[in-house]
C-alpha cells in the first residue's frame, strides 16, 4: 500500500498534549465565555493579571485544594487556561505586555 508524503519538519506534535489537560483548559474557557463573553480575552488583558490568576490557581492546587470553588473546575485547568491567554497576550497584544524589565 503506497501512502502520501507530508514534511511535517520542525512542527510541533500537538498530539502530544494530553487530552485531560485540554480537557480540563477548555472547561476553565467555557466557564469564562459564560462569566464575561465568549472570547473576551481576544480583545487583551494586562499579561500580568493572566500569570497572577494562574499562579494563585497552582498555589490554591499546591495547598491540597483540587477545585475552583465558583466555577468547580480543576485549578490546574484554570491555571492553563490564564497561560493560554498570557500567551495570546503576548503574541497579539504586546502593548498589554506588562511585565517588569530590568
């Protein structure tokens, strides 16, 4: 049997993410575009608030607590879900790229 050719070179695998993460990423975003509206994070948030509102969700994780008490969502989804939108921010606001630069 012949198969088609296809130079995939330095692409990333993106089945290589695990499909609980994406999972659990998508549940955090939906929870927001009800909250806010849907892809309300497209029209830019400071970068620094993204990365603060990750790391209280990995620290609430790191202290034993599993869920977001409002949205009941894993906090590691949550926390992947304000990397997400740092990294939107990054690439399509960087006027909103708040961070301190020495």
């Amino acid at each position: 049997m012949k198969t088609g050719k296809k130079d995939d070179g330095l692409k990333p695998v993106l089945a290589y993410i695990p499909k609980e993460a994406m999972y659990e990423m998508g549940k955090a975003l939906t929870f927001g575009a009800s909250k806010y509206e849907s892809w309300n994070y497209k029209n830019g948030i400071e970068i620094t608030r993204t990365l603060s509102a990750s790391l209280r969700h990995i620290y609430q994780f790191l202290d034993g607590e599993n869920l977001d008490e409002e949205s009941q969502s894993l906090h590691l989804g949550n926390a992947m879900a304000n990397l997400a939108m740092a990294i939107d921010t990054y690439y399509n606001h960087p006027n909103l790229d708040n961070r301190h630069k020495k």
